[in-house]
C-alpha cells in the first residue's frame, strides 16, 4: 500500500516509530514532515496529508499529533477524505469497515506506542464492508451546501 504519514511537533517519534513499522510491512510509505521536533501548526502538515490521499497519491494516510484531535479536524476539511480518530484496534476497526475511513489520526501523548501500532495494523488488515454503510458514506464526501440542506433541525 502507498500511505502518506505526518504530525506535528509533538508526535515526531510516534511518526518515525509507525513509518519504519510501516516499511518493515511492505509499505510504501511517503513522510511529509516534520523532519525535527520544532514547534509547528499541525493544520499545516493536516492539509498537507489530506492533498495527498484525496489526489490519490496515497491510499491511506496516517495523522498524528499532541491529542490527535486537532490534526484530524484539519485532515477532515478534504471532502475525499474520511479521517478517523482512534484509541484502541476496535475503533480503528470500525472506522474502516462502518466509515471507509482512508486516514487514521491518533494522538501521541495519550496512546503508548504498541497500542499505536496495534490500532495501525488494525486500520490497515480491515475492509470496507459495504453495503447499508456504502450510502452514508457516499454522503460523506458529498455533504449537501448548508443552505441546501434540510436535516429536520430547527434552531
């Protein structure tokens, strides 16, 4: 698989932890930074991560920072993109087969290292399962224009 990983400054060594993971499985991996733990905006390295699973350049892509949060609201401002903030191999295999989630997000200050890789291996070996999920999903990636939408909400 091509995967696309990045962080923040805060999660550098969980990013270089999960890459070499990554490779020693067979994937191809692209590390699109940071390259030091210097402080930086995770927006920026979030947007970037999002270009390049929604251009296809990637087929997954793995988002890191302080709590994961942050990044992941970033990631999720692609359309084409379905990131998932996870915590434990059960939500990492539900993102996938329920959401068809294409980037995972994890956050490095609270989640240790094996737990980040068991949730990563989860992620990558699970499915789409389809089905009654295929058309929620579809309404992901094409959310109706605020003004057009008529979710039955009232103010």
């Amino acid at each position: 698989m091509r995967i696309a990983i990045a962080s923040d400054h805060a999660a550098i060594e969980l990013k270089a932890l999960l890459r070499e993971h990554m490779i020693e499985q067979g994937h191809e991996v692209a590390d699109l930074g940071p390259e030091t733990a210097e402080r930086v905006d995770y927006p920026d390295y979030g947007y970037k991560l999002a270009s390049v699973v929604a251009d296809g350049t990637a087929e997954y892509g793995v988002a890191l920072c302080g709590s994961g949060i942050g990044i992941s609201i970033a990631v999720n401002r692609e359309a084409a993109v379905r990131c998932a903030l996870v915590s434990e191999p059960l939500s990492a295999r539900l993102a996938r087969e329920h959401n068809d989630a294409n980037v995972i997000a994890m956050g490095a200050r609270l989640l240790g290292p094996e737990m980040a890789v068991a949730c990563l291996d989860t992620f990558l070996s699970t499915a789409f399962s389809g089905g009654r999920h295929c058309g929620r999903v579809d309404k992901l990636s094409h959310p109706p224009h605020r003004a057009d939408s008529n979710s039955g909400v009232s103010a």
